[in-house]
C-alpha cells in the first residue's frame, strides 16, 4: 500500500468533481442551473459534507438537555458567510441543497467556522422533525444521505476482509462518499409541510 501513500498520513487535495463526473457544476460558480423549481432564485456550487456531530454517535444522544438547546429544531446545513451573501441567505432562514442524487430542505447555520466553497449537514439528524416540502421536487426535503453517492477507494478492495461484506446502502468502513458538489439556494421563507 506504500504506493497509495497510505502507510502515514498525507495531505490529499480534494477530488476534482468537475472532471471526474460530467455535469458537476465548478465549487463557486453561481450561475443559474434551470433546476425545476429554481425559478432564478440565487444560487451557488459548494462543496457538501456530512460529518458525524461532536456531540452525539449517528442519532443516539441527541436527546439531552445540551444536544436540544443546540438544536434549531430541524435539520440544518452550516456554511460561510462568503456563500450565504452570494445567495442572500442569513442565519436560520431555509435554504434548498440539491444534486442529482437528492435535496434537502434545511436552516442555514451561518458560520464564520466554515471555509468558503464548503457546507455540512450533520450525519444522522432527525428526519421527523420540522422537514418541509421542497421546491425543487414537491417532495418532503430529504436528510444528510439525500446528496451524496458511494465512491469505493482503492485500498478498500484489498485483501478480501469483513469491510466489504454487504450492507444496506454501504459499502467501506469510512465515508469517503460523503464529498459531493450540491447547489444551494435561498428558498421561499413560507414553507408548506403537506
């Protein structure tokens, strides 16, 4: 594996998605994508992640008196101030992510944290809770795992060990697929739920 330059940690930049997959759009490019829905709303390409909380493992733990005043009640997408201006969204109000895979309905968590180009949604929030119709589908507005997509890497097909026995809709012990480019957008602030 010394070839891979996986024996001690490196640097790696991250994936191209531009190149790599025809019809990602360029992170930054804010020209308007004629999504349905869209309607000429501002948009912009990120580059969209979906950590695990600091706070919690998956769902579990979510429900204690210092992950609930956290909480805004629903789910939530943190991004940069820089992309939040080019779309014309400030903290808390609803914005659309979507891709080919999926959308997400969700409030923007304004963060000076956040580098430009990047957003993240926390892995595992609660689905149940404050999801409004989306714009773009007219479907219920999706959770983190609407946006992404499995990309295996290679040193994950060595060897023949338990990481690639079979599970649901997973495939590798690590989340390497959870880097996607993702539009987001500012959305009307009258949400429908049904």
């Amino acid at each position: 594996m010394t070839e891979l330059g996986e024996q001690l940690p490196v640097f790696r930049p991250p994936l191209d998605m531009h190149r790599l997959f025809t019809g990602d759009r360029i992170v930054g490019d804010t020209s308007p994508s004629g999504a349905p829905g869209s309607d000429g709303h501002a948009e912009v390409a990120v580059r969209y992640l979906t950590p695990h909380s600091k706070w919690s493992i998956h769902s579990e733990y979510q429900d204690n008196l210092f992950m609930l005043s956290l909480s805004r009640g629903g789910p939530n997408v943190w991004m940069s101030p820089q992309d939040a201006t080019k779309i014309g969204v400030r903290d808390n109000e609803w914005i659309e992510a979507y891709n080919r895979n999926g959308v997400v309905v969700a409030r923007a968590v304004v963060s000076h944290r956040m580098p430009e180009g990047t957003v993240y949604m926390h892995h595992a929030t609660d689905r149940t809770v404050d999801v409004p119709l989306a714009e773009t589908s007219g479907r219920r507005g999706g959770i983190h795992n609407s946006l992404t997509r499995i990309l295996l890497k290679p040193s994950h097909l060595v060897g023949g060990y338990a990481q690639l026995a079979f599970a649901f809709n997973y495939l590798g012990p690590t989340g390497n697929q959870r880097d996607e480019i993702t539009t987001i957008r500012r959305r009307s602030q009258e949400v429908r739920y049904q």
